[in-house]
C-alpha cells in the first residue's frame, strides 16, 4: 500500500496487528509528498523502493507479532527487477551523458521529414512529384536542383501511369533533361503501364536525339559534381507488353537514324517480335517502306534475308504476298532465296469452298460493321 494521500487521512489513526501506531514506525512514511499515480524520470528507481518497502513492511509485521524487532530502512535490501519499466522522458543526466543513439535517430528523422525536398516529392493525386510536373513545365533550373539535392530514390517514383520523370522528358522531348536525370542516377529501366522503357519510346517516337542521350554512357565529366551512382546496363532486347523490342519500335516508326543508334550500341537487328515473329526487314515490308529496307539491306551486314516468321513466312515471300515489285527486285539482287509461297491445304480449301458457297462469296470480302438484328422466328 502507498503512502496516505490529503488532509483528511492525516487525522485518522492507524495501527498495526500488535496495536502500535503506524507512524511511530521508521518506515512508515519515506515522504510528505503526495503521489500522482505516474512514474517518470527518477521515480522509476524509488518505483521499486516502494514494491520493497512493501514487502519489507509485510515481513516486519509478521515479525513484530512474534516479538521480533523492527527492522530499520538502512538494513532494507532492494529487489532486483530484470525488466525496467520506461515512461518515455529522458532523465537529465542521461541527455548530458551523450548515449543519443536512439535519440539522434529520432532527432535526424525529424529533420529529415522537416526538409523542403521531401515535401517536394509528396505526390498529388495523379501519383505525380514536383520534378514529374517541372519536366512538364519544362523548367530545367528547378530540376536540376531537384536531381542535385534529393537521394537517388526519389528520382524513380512513379506516377499513376507508372511513367518516371525520365518518360516524360522523353514525351516532351527535352534531350537535355533526359541527359541530367541520367546523371543525376534515375533508373532507365523502369517500365510504363504498357511495359515501355524511356528507350522504347524514345524509339516508338523515333526521336533518334534522346534515344543517344539515353544509349551513351555517362563521361566522367559529367561526373565532376560529385554525384555518383550506379549505372544499370540496359536490355536491348527487352520486350514491352506489345512483344517488341526497341528495333521493332523504330522500325515501325521508320526512324533509321534510331535503327543506326541501336545497332552501334549492339541491338539484334534480326530479333523477332513476340506476337507474329516478324524482324525489322518484315515489318519494313509490311510496311512498303522501301527507304528503310533498303537501309537494312545496304547498311546493316548481320541482317539475315532468310529470317522467317512464326508462320515461316520469309521477307522475300511476304512481298510476293503483297505484291511489292519493287521490294521483290531489292531482295532479289542482295541475294534474298526466291522462295515460293507455301502450297495451301486442300482439304481447307474446299472447307472455305463450302463455307463460300453457303454464306455467299461476299460474306468473306465484306467488312463487319457490327451487331445486328437476328430474326429468331
């Protein structure tokens, strides 16, 4: 039990077992004060002076009732505890100790979440920082300031798009911007929602500029700033979600200025898409682009004219196909194996025959338009 609390036990008179008064004894009542109910600080150690006396207080009664002697507070021993108890204030003299390993923690965190830059890459409701709408703004002071100050990490958050600042500088073609986040460590490797790289759509764009900025590496003076990182090597042959490669990407986009930045950083010019398995030289053809296979055909010595399809369609017969005459006579004297077409099955021959003659010849030429009604009577 705790010493007595207010005015109002002081009048009462207590006594033990044997008939003595309580406050005669030594022990009694260690202090006047009153006692809140908390502990903190230095009262954490007098805590288990309490438990002490208590229990000290129970053996001494006992022993009184059998005529025992009163034992005095100097001859009390302390419990000890294993676990001690923590209110969460530092006491004094543990602050003038200089053990501040948790709380340089803590101090450092706080000033950490109190800078500006942290604030800045807060992201709005589009998932967007600071530095994605200053690419947007085109302002190159503030995001140099941003990339100069600010950990490597933040450089790669992603907005709801999953677009990193460096998409977007390629989307508003800012090569300058590009080159500064490159420097500044941001992570090229990262993917959009449609499984684009910064170089695949640098290449989809056919912005051959940006698509060197992002394929040379970083010069030591570049370097001289003191930002170091870490540069990840960059896949050429990844595929996006669509199955293409960064060459199929700028092929489409007939850019061969991007196709000749490739190639000099080492792309398969000869790699096939993941949907149809066709390379740069068919998609040319498909195309009718004949400046770009001719570009293939003249400047890229590791092209192969026999690469086929997932169809096992060849360059040269998918012009036959399309009846490129031209593309024909292009592939035929760089040596292109003239290789029929594929003989058709019989038996889906007459199954289509079949199919014709019941719907009409029409129903196979005609465009679907679309739903319509059915006559279900």
């Amino acid at each position: 039990m705790h010493p007595t609390r207010g005015s109002a036990m002081n009048n009462v008179s207590i006594t033990d077992s044997s008939g003595q008064p309580m406050s005669d004894k030594k022990d009694y009542c260690d202090s006047a004060n009153t006692d809140s109910g908390f502990l903190s600080g230095h009262n954490l150690n007098s805590s288990e002076d309490i438990v002490s006396e208590e229990q000290h207080r129970a053996v001494e009664n006992n022993q009184n009732i059998a005529g025992s002697h009163t034992v005095g507070a100097s001859e009390k021993q302390p419990i000890e505890t294993e676990t001690d108890l923590d209110s969460g204030m530092i006491p004094d003299e543990e602050l003038e100790s200089g053990n501040l390993g948790l709380m340089d923690i803590c101090e450092r965190f706080d000033r950490l979440m109190k800078r500006d830059w942290m604030k800045t890459f807060q992201q709005d409701e589009f998932g967007e920082t600071q530095l994605h709408l200053a690419v947007y703004e085109r302002n190159e002071d503030l995001i140099s300031k941003l990339v100069a100050n600010v950990p490597q990490q933040f450089l790669n958050i992603q907005n709801d798009a999953a677009q990193t600042a460096l998409h977007l500088a390629v989307l508003t073609e800012q090569p300058k911007v590009v080159r500064r986040l490159l420097v500044g460590g941001i992570n090229q490797s990262i993917r959009d929602m449609d499984g684009n790289t910064a170089l695949h759509l640098a290449c989809s764009l056919g912005r051959a500029q940006i698509a060197k900025e992002l394929l040379t590496p970083s010069a030591c003076s570049e370097l001289s700033q003191g930002v170091s990182y870490t540069k990840l090597p960059q896949d050429l042959e990844q595929w996006n979600y669509d199955g293409k490669t960064c060459v199929h990407l700028a092929a489409e986009a007939g850019s061969m200025e991007t196709l000749r930045c490739l190639i000099n950083a080492g792309a398969d010019i000869n790699a096939r898409e993941g949907k149809s398995g066709m390379s740069a030289l068919h998609i040319s053809i498909e195309k009718g682009n004949e400046a770009l296979a001719n570009f293939l055909l003249d400047e890229c010595p590791l092209l192969s004219l026999e690469a086929v399809t997932y169809a096992g369609m060849t360059a040269y017969q998918l012009a036959l196909i399309q009846d490129k005459r031209i593309l024909i006579g292009d592939l035929t004297k760089r040596g292109a194996e003239q290789i029929s077409l594929p003989a058709s099955d019989s038996e889906s021959d007459s199954e289509d025959e079949m199919i014709s003659n019941y719907y009409g010849a029409s129903a196979f030429s005609a465009t679907f338009s679309g739903l319509s009604a059915i006559n279900v009577s």
